[in-house]
C-alpha cells in the first residue's frame, strides 16, 4: 500500500477531513493517507494530536520527516493559499509526486516561485478546484467557444476559483482583462479573453448551484448544472497523477485562474473599470 503524507496549515478542515476516506475509496486501497503534519493546531476544532487520533493518521514532528517517509504529499490549505508557498518549499524539492490543494496562490507571481521550486527539482506537482472535474464540463467543444456565463455559491475570496477553474480549463489561459460588475451581496466580474471572447461570472448566496451557459460561435448554445460527484472525480484524478505521474493541469493554466482571481479582488475596487490581468 502506497502511503501518502498531508502538510496542512491546521488539520480538522473539511478537506483533510473527507481525504482520508476518499482516497482510499478511490484506489480501491491501493493508496493510504498514512502520515500528517500541521504548522499550528486548528482554531476552532481538534488540535493536530486528536486529528490524528481521530482519523487514525500518524503524527509527524516535521514536515522534513514527513516528506523523507511518504510516497506521495498532498499540500492542503484550502482556504490560506497565503501559506503554501512556505507549506511547499520541502515536498517541491523532493522529487516526488505533490498535489498543491485549492487556491493554489494569492497572485500569480507567488504562483510562478511555487512552480519554479517544482521545476527546478523535478517534482510532478498540480493544483487544482474540483469543479474542473464535473463531468458537465467535459466533452464541450473548446474551438468554438464564444462566451461563458456562470454562476455559483459562496464569497468571491474563497468560492471564485471554483467558477475561474472551469472558465479557464474552456476558454484557454489568455486572459487579458477584468472588470467588477457586481455589488457587496452580489460579486460579479468579467473576464475578457484573447479573440474577443468573454466569460461573466456571479456568485448568487449558499443556495444557488454551480451552473454555466456557454455560447458558441455557430450561436448555438448549452447549459448545464452541475450535479455529478465532481469531488470524487477529482479524488480519482489525483490518484491517478501520484499512479502515474501524469499532470493534470498546465501550470500555465493554474497561473492564469490565480492572476484572473487577483485580479477581480483588485477591480471590486474600482467597480466598472478594467483591471489588466497580470
């Protein structure tokens, strides 16, 4: 059983706390998340011990000793991108397989140091939402997309990269400029891409679903809610890359959903104005 090793900021979140089982489902048993180690204990849950305890995980003292004994790592704080570019610097130097959890990066220079620490050591590394795995994204014809409307749940902060994953994954990472069109309860933004072509995105509170128009340059046009397990597909993607090294997403591609996201947080200031996307 291969075993893999978590690198939190602070265990007793709900990504680390659904993994463990998840993985294992995924392989069939194959995988195991086996070892774990945290920077602080969470603030408001099981301290890293009990976390441990409770998942029947190992403690380890050090993210050094947790890297050296693991098969593969999986960074996580999901919702402090802040921090996985301290979180990183050991498992991106080791050679061995790294998924970088949700948001990947607060900005995309932050993103380009990550990936160049991979690059250099030749570390197999990806990031990636979860959303781009829904089975409604896939199977869309990509050359002839016009324009995109989506919508979803959530605070822009932590919630956007879940609409700008699947935007980027259809429209392509040539994003050039954003521009806030929303209110305080009402986040919206959009995005222009190369060609011409522009996607609009909006988050519209805890009940809406993730949902997408796409029109095409036939003017034809699909829409589509999500409904499919889209976590438990990503769950088998990435145990797919640590099986078999494949990346599943182009850096270039995480860099430009981090650089669109910034770029929105930058034009909710300035609302109606374009912020170029850098």
């Amino acid at each position: 059983m291969k075993k893999i090793g978590l690198i939190d900021y602070y265990l007793d979140e709900f990504h680390a706390n659904n993994y463990v089982e998840w993985i294992k489902e995924a392989s069939n048993g194959e995988f195991e998340v086996a070892y774990a180690w945290a920077k602080i204990d969470a603030p408001n849950g099981m301290t890293t011990q009990q976390w441990c305890e409770h998942y029947n995980v190992q403690q380890v003292d050090t993210e050094e000793k947790l890297t050296d004994i693991s098969d593969f790592i999986i960074v996580l704080s999901p919702d402090n991108p802040e921090m996985h570019e301290e979180l990183c610097q050991v498992p991106l130097r080791s050679g061995k397989h790294v998924y970088v959890d949700k948001t990947f990066a607060p900005d995309a220079a932050t993103a380009r140091r990550i990936f160049a620490i991979a690059e250099e050591h030749g570390t197999p590394c990806f990031s990636s939402s979860a959303l781009r795995f829904a089975q409604e994204y896939q199977g869309i014809d990509k050359s002839k997309i016009q324009n995109i409307a989506s919508w979803g749940p959530g605070t822009y902060e932590i919630y956007s990269i879940h609409q700008i994953e699947p935007i980027v994954s259809l429209m392509g990472s040539e994003a050039q400029r954003v521009m806030y069109i929303g209110t305080k309860n009402w986040p919206a933004l959009v995005i222009e891409f190369s060609g011409n072509r522009r996607a609009v995105m909006s988050h519209h509170g805890w009940s809406c679903p993730f949902a997408m128009a796409v029109n095409f340059d036939d003017a034809t046009s699909q829409c589509l809610q999500v409904q499919s397990d889209y976590f438990k597909l990503f769950i088998q993607e990435m145990v797919d890359f640590f099986r078999s090294g494949e990346i599943k997403v182009a850096h270039t591609e995480t860099v430009a959903v981090i650089a669109i996201r910034n770029a929105g947080l930058k034009a909710a200031q300035v609302p109606g104005t374009w912020v170029t996307v850098e």
